[in-house]
C-alpha cells in the first residue's frame, strides 16, 4: 500500500494555477456538450446545473442525444446557472450537435449532410462533435457538408485515443491518471488533453468560410464497462463528475453586452456570441480564471475574435493576456506560425498585406506543455460579402419522362409486411396529373417503409439525374433509391407543404448497407424509388405525398 501511495503521489499532476484577473475580458464561462439522465448522462439537468455552479460555470447547454423533434427547454436559471437545451443527432457520418433551434416536425437522422441541411433549415447552429474519436461511429465524416462549427477538444476523445493508441505509454498514462484522479480530478483530465488532429481540416475550411471552433466536455458522469454509444451499459462507473469536467475546460464567450439575469434574454445573447464565433476555449484544469483579448487592425478597421475585417495592407496583431510564467503563445496564419513560443503577456505582430485566417494558441508550461490552454477563434482577413457561390452544374440536354401524366402501369407501391400504401392520380394547376401516394407505417414490425417504385428495365446509364416535383401534407424528408438486382443507392431530398422543384444527381447517391462499388452501376439500375421510412418518419406516421414530372435527365 505504501509503493502504490508513493507512485500516486509521484504521479499527481501539478496544481491548476490560481490567476490573478489583470483585465476584465468581457467573457462568460460556460460548457457546451452535456448529457443527462435524460438520454445517456447520470444526473438530472438540476444536479448538473448544480455542479455548474460549483465550478463557477454562468451557463450550460445540455445536448442530450435525440431526433430533433422534442422541444427544447425554456432558458431557466438555476442556482445562478443559465440552463440552455440543445440535441445530440446520430447521422450516419458522426454525431451533429444542434442549438437554438426549434423542434424538428420529422426526425433528422441519415446522412449527415442532410442533417445539416435541416438544421439550417430550422434555424439551427449545428456543430461537427468529437470529430477525431476513434470511434468509428462517433468520428465526423462529412467534411464537404456546410457545417456551423467544429469541436476542437472533446473530452471524451481525449481518453478514448489513449485507449486505442497502439503503443503503450498512452495507455500508462491513462491508466496513472485514472490513480491520480481522485485526488486531482481536473488536473487528471487535463494531462490527457491534446488539440484535435482534425484541425488542419477547420483550416483547409476556414480559408472558404467563417467556422467556430468550440470545446466538448462530452459529460456523462459515467462510464461503462462495455462502451456502447449511446452508453446503454448497466454497468458503469461515475467518473469522471460533472463537476471534474467543467473544473477541466470551458468556452469563454463574449456577449454583445452584459447579462440581465433573464433567462430568455440572455439565452439570446449567449446563442447570438456562439454563432458568431465570440468565443475561446480555455484548459481550466491547467490554469484560471483566464483574461485573453485578440485584435487585428489594419487602414481599413479593426477586428475582434470570430469577426473579420478587408483586406488593406499589413495586418497588425494585437494579443493580451494573463499567462503564468513559462507559457508560451504562438500567433498563427493558417498553419503557419507567425510568432512562436512568445513568453511576453503583450503581444503586438505585423502580418504582411493580403488576406488571412489568424488565430493565437497559448500553450501551458512543463509536464503540461502539450496542452492548449487557450485556443482562439479566428479573425478573417478577407473581402466582405457573402462566399463564392460554387458554379451550377450544367443544365440538362436530354429529359425523359417516368411518368406522362395519364397511365401507373409502370409504376406500384411496394411495403413492409405490415405497413400500407396506396398510388392514384390527382389533377394539379400545372400538368395533367401528379402521382399521390397515401401512406401508413406501421408501429409492429422494424424496418417499416412505403415506397412508390417505377420500372427502368434498359437501366439509366444514358442519364445523370433525376428531376421531380414534391408536395407533401407536412414537412417531411423521404429517400430517393436506385435500385438494382443486389443493392441499393440513396439519396435523401426534403418535402414541404408547398411544391417544390428537385434535381438529385446520381454521383450524390450513397450505398445503402453493403455493396461491392460506392458509385451507382447505372447501367444496372432496375427501379427508381420514392420511400417514406422511418430514417425521417415515425413508425405509425399517416399522410399523403404527391410526385409531379419525374424525369431521367443527362448532359
């Protein structure tokens, strides 16, 4: 017993560091990223709000794990706590945490960029979490699909890769860490921390667009013996606290202006600083409270964190803070570093003219000095505006209809073994008649779908898209399929209360399940499906759904 206390203590991380407040930085301490009891969590939003407050926090948001469609809490304070509600969605290229946004009228769920896509919709801030787990599940995919903003640090990764790591050190670490914990919960945490590898892809992004770099605690207060996703397991351990996470990092946000102590109000100001990137993400495990500014002027203005300002000769950069002793800042461009390991606590570079993404890192200092203490958000440097639009594909040449508007004979409804559906023909405004399939999911069998299917015998190999009409009853998304004798193409299209015009491309369609090639054999394409499931329809769902002038088009 005496060894094992001797290498605990030899082992302990150092002390998180007390900081004098030298400046006031206009910044609120909070953390994004929280489950409770609710999906896979430990606590009740009351307990966390609880710990909240212990660890000092102004504000959190609880991301439980869900569909969207559950109506999000009211702000409410709690034990001096702003308590905000967000969600958690599953997509089949990671997991898509969504805020300030209200609830879903279908599931989101399939693929992530659809996902996105209706959160956008809705009015959302969406965020790319964990994106470098080595969960496979768990890791973001979807690099192409427009998202709002990007975890840099997740907790839960951070312990998960020390796990999976193939050498040993890694996995000795974690494992003095795990003994050191009780006794210095979030300096433990903290030793495992390291910014995520997928940075330089926020880069490679961020150099098109404006994307805000948050941190997770990924809080849980549990982990289970067999790691299930999300955690499921009976068994569980309730390490690390809610309060050990929130000791460990935070994202401090800069509001517009102070907050009131009215819930619904702040939450405004709160949401409104996040969407624009008002924000760093600071280690508190390694030291706190932090005071940080970061600006950057030029002849043409002056910049903040998260905003941007045009391009007019050199840039000057301007970064103040309350760093301890030993810690290092670096000023970057991109991934170019255009000031190093800087010690100074007042910090003012010259960048040369042209545009850029600037950000600043403060790193801590001795068995600590992996460890980003401070993480900016960035300040662009470019013409102001909106984005390049990315050029329209080509019009289409050829058109060939599916459906001429007077005879089904090609078309029918196919099942599940229990749901139902039926086709007629209903008279529209614009052309002879629309296709109106009335479907009925069933809630007794899984896997349950309706799909309305039209023959293509010759296949569609003289074709590269595929054009409709949609109308629905309410809101919904369905599956667009390209079928062949083995396997399955997808691609997913939203249907509004009002017709709307769609053109999907084939080189958009995913597999579905297993197939021996990712692109679509077009040559083999048997059917042409429309399939309301319960991917983004609820088992028991009932409506009608009204297809116009689909067409096989090519260039």
């Amino acid at each position: 017993m005496t060894v094992v206390a001797i290498f605990v203590w030899a082992r302990l991380p150092p002390k998180r560091q007390i900081l004098p407040a030298t400046f006031a930085d206009g910044t609120v301490p909070g953390v994004i990223h929280i489950h409770s009891a609710r999906s896979d969590g430990r606590g009740s939003v009351e307990q966390i709000a609880h710990e909240a407050a212990r660890a000092g926090l102004k504000f959190i948001i609880i991301t439980d794990h869900g569909d969207a469609t559950r109506t999000a809490d009211s702000p409410v304070y709690r034990e001096g706590v702003l308590c905000l509600d967000g969600v958690e969605i599953s997509t089949s290229g990671g997991h898509y945490i969504a805020i300030d946004m209200p609830a879903s009228p279908y599931p989101l769920a399939g693929n992530a960029r659809d996902v996105v896509e209706d959160v956008k919709r809705l009015g959302g801030f969406g965020i790319a979490a964990h994106p470098d787990s080595p969960k496979p599940e768990l890791q973001w995919k979807d690099w192409i699909a427009p998202f709002d903003g990007l975890e840099i640090i997740n907790l839960d990764t951070a312990w998960r890769q020390k796990v999976t790591d193939t050498t040993w050190r890694p996995k000795a670490g974690l494992a003095a860490r795990l003994l050191t914990y009780p006794f210095r919960p979030a300096e433990s945490i903290t030793g495992l921390i390291s910014r995520s590898s997928e940075f330089y892809r926020w880069d490679a992004l961020s150099r098109r667009r404006h994307i805000v770099t948050v941190p997770g605690a990924d809080a849980h207060a549990q982990i289970a013996w067999r790691a299930s996703d999300p955690i499921a397991a009976k068994l569980s351990v309730p390490v690390p606290s809610y309060e050990a996470a929130f000791r460990t990092l935070s994202m401090r946000v800069r509001p517009d202006r102070p907050l009131t102590g009215t819930a619904a109000t702040d939450a405004a100001l709160i949401f409104h600083a996040i969407r624009a990137g008002h924000l760093y993400t600071v280690i508190d495990g390694a030291a706190t409270p932090p005071s940080f500014e970061f600006t950057a002027s030029n002849t043409l203005g002056a910049a903040g964190i998260g905003d941007q300002v045009a391009p007019s000769g050199p840039v000057a950069l301007h970064v103040r803070s309350n760093a301890p002793d030993g810690f290092t800042t670096t000023i970057w461009r991109g991934v170019d570093p255009i000031a190093s390991d800087r010690t100074e606590r007042d910090i003012t570079v010259t960048a040369t003219a042209g545009e850029g993404v600037y950000w600043v890192e403060i790193h801590a200092a001795g068995q600590l000095a992996a460890v980003p203490w401070i993480t900016s958000n960035a300040i662009y440097v470019r013409p102001l505006g909106p984005p390049a639009v990315i050029p329209a594909r080509a019009p289409a040449r050829t058109s060939r209809l599916l459906f001429d508007g007077r005879s089904t004979e090609t078309w029918r409804v196919v099942t599940d073994a229990t749901s139902l559906g039926a086709l007629d023909m209903t008279p529209t405004t614009t052309v002879d008649n629309a296709l109106r399939l009335r479907f009925g999911l069933s809630t007794s069998t899984a896997n349950q779908f309706v799909a309305l299917s039209v023959a293509t015998p010759q296949g569609v190999a003289s074709n590269d898209r595929l054009s409709f009409s949609t109308r629905a009853e309410k809101p919904m998304r369905i599956s667009v399929q390209l079928q062949t004798e083995k396997a399955r193409w997808q691609r997913s299209v939203y249907v509004d209360t009002d017709t709307q015009a769609h053109t999907i491309f084939f080189d958009e369609f995913t597999p579905i399940g297993d197939s021996e090639t990712y692109r679509v054999p077009l040559g083999d394409v048997r059917n042409v499906l429309f399939v309301v499931d319960t991917t983004n329809t609820r088992p028991g769902a009932s409506g009608r759904l009204w297809i116009t002038s689909p067409a096989l088009q090519g260039n």
